[in-house]
C-alpha cells in the first residue's frame, strides 16, 4: 500500500477503532493497530493487535477502514465498515494469561473486500520499529512519547483519523516495571485507549546519552498501553484496563498508562511463522 514521507501521517494510518457489542448489550470501544508479521519479502502476515481485554465478552464488533483510490492513494473521507458477527472467534490470545495481548488476521477480510473492488488503505507496523539491542542502549529515563488511540471513543469519524497524545516515559522505558516487560508512561490515558500503540518519537533530534543527533528523526514502537491507574474518591489506588464500557465509578485517571513492551509481540511472530511453515507442508 502507498505510504506517506511524514512519519506522523504514516503513524495516523496506523490504527483502527474497535466498536464491541457486549453480551450484555452494552458499547465498548478500543484502540488496535495494524501490524505486519513474518515480513520476509515473499510473505507478510497482517493483522490487527489490541488487547484482551478489548475484545473480552464481546459478541460482535465493527471496524472502520479508510478507502484507497486506484493509485494506491487514501480517500480520508471514504470509509468501509466490516461487522465481524462472531468476533471471538478469529483472534489468538497470547499464551502467557497476565500478557494482555491479542491478534486478528485480516488478510481474508483484505482479499475479500478486493475481490468487490473495494480497496482498503492502511500502514501496518512491523518488526523494523521495535527498538534493537544497540537503540535499547541509547534509552534515556525519560523520552519523549506519542500514542494514538481513541480516548473515550473520540475520534475524526469525519477523516476516519485517531487522536494524538504526547508525553514522556514515567520509568525507563528499557528496565521492567515491578519485574513485568511493562513501562509507565506519563500521559492522558484515559478510557478507549487500550490497545494503543506507543512510540518513542523524535521529529528533529534526540540525545542518545553520549551526543546530541540534531536533525535525526527516531520513531520506535517501545509497546502497547493497557492500564492505568485511577484514584478512587475513597483513596483508593487501582490499576485498570482502559477499554471504554459504560460505569458509575467516581475515578479521577492518574494520567500514568501502563505499556506491555512492544517485545512481546514476538509470541505472535513465531505463532504466525509456525503456522505458515504447517500450511507449507
């Protein structure tokens, strides 16, 4: 698919709004994001990535995809929505129960919707922007942060476009918070949210500990919000999800997300990889 120069523009085609139908009958909404595994060249497995927690108890969801013209090239204005009925059904869990993480491939729902002529826009993330060992090195404790979501559900409807949050890490982004491959960030993460990817983004320059690299564009996926805490009228301190459901709770969000690191997406690499190499045999 065409993608665009601005690092920006290609991050803000990056992610879809989940819209859940509960078995209860009740409206959540979520934040996934496109994501390319086993991208070798000759194959590519795209897939949506969000969070269990997301899709938990959902009986049906629609997904909003922006539309391409014939070139390649995005109608922000034109949208297609696919209702998916039996949404638990097509995603796979990661293994490890306190990884809040889920995948859907979508590369049927694509041939699909090709075959009617209807061409869908997107730009999916993939392995080159996790942070390798050397970049890992170069982490500061605090770095500047952009996620992108949809916070309480908001988002363009009009341009079928996500909404931009900035802040900065709120603990070193490469050390793993209370021993889990989890960081904190300091930003609004409010409900909705869940799902978002989180990037370490640097338009003009970053310090890598040693130097200044003025006029260097850094843009790595450091992981996907989860959590936040919230402060309760009582007192109390807890850390909740931050899929949007309707509740009567008086919360105040600490404006702090927790982060899974975008490390753990190589569960669904070898899952995918595994399932390739089964098909090929």
């Amino acid at each position: 698919m065409a993608q665009s120069n601005s690092a920006s523009d290609f991050i803000s085609y990056s992610t879809i709004r989940i819209e859940c139908v509960t078995s209860k009958g009740q409206l959540s909404t979520g934040t996934g994001f496109f994501f390319n595994f086993c991208k070798d060249g000759q194959t590519v497995c795209p897939a949506i990535v969000t969070n269990k927690h997301v899709i938990k108890d959902a009986v049906s969801c629609t997904l909003t995809f922006s539309l391409a013209d014939n070139f390649g090239n995005p109608i922000d204005v034109l949208q297609h929505k696919v209702n998916i009925p039996d949404f638990q059904k097509p995603w796979k869990l990661h293994s490890n129960p306190k990884v809040d993480l889920c995948t859907m491939p979508i590369a049927n729902i694509i041939m699909i919707l090709k075959s009617k002529g209807i061409n869908l826009f997107y730009t999916a993330l993939d392995e080159s922007l996790l942070p390798n060992e050397n970049q890992k090195k170069e982490f500061q404790s605090i770095e500047d942060i952009v996620m992108v979501g949809y916070p309480n559900g908001i988002w363009d409807a009009l341009n079928n476009k996500p909404i931009f949050r900035k802040g900065i890490t709120a603990t070193h982004p490469d050390r793993d918070y209370m021993g889990n491959k989890e960081f904190l960030i300091d930003a609004a993460c409010f409900p909705g949210s869940s799902g978002s990817p989180v990037f370490i983004y640097n338009e003009i320059g970053y310090f890598d500990g040693k130097q200044f690299n003025l006029g260097k564009r850094r843009v790595l996926l450091l992981g996907i919000l989860y959590a936040g805490p919230q402060h309760f009228i009582k007192g109390e301190i807890q850390v909740e999800d931050r899929a949007l459901t309707p509740v009567s709770i008086s919360s105040v969000p600490n404006n702090l997300g927790v982060v899974i690191k975008a490390e753990k997406l190589s569960y669904f690499e070898e899952l995918f990889k595994k399932e390739l190499n089964e098909l090929a045999q």
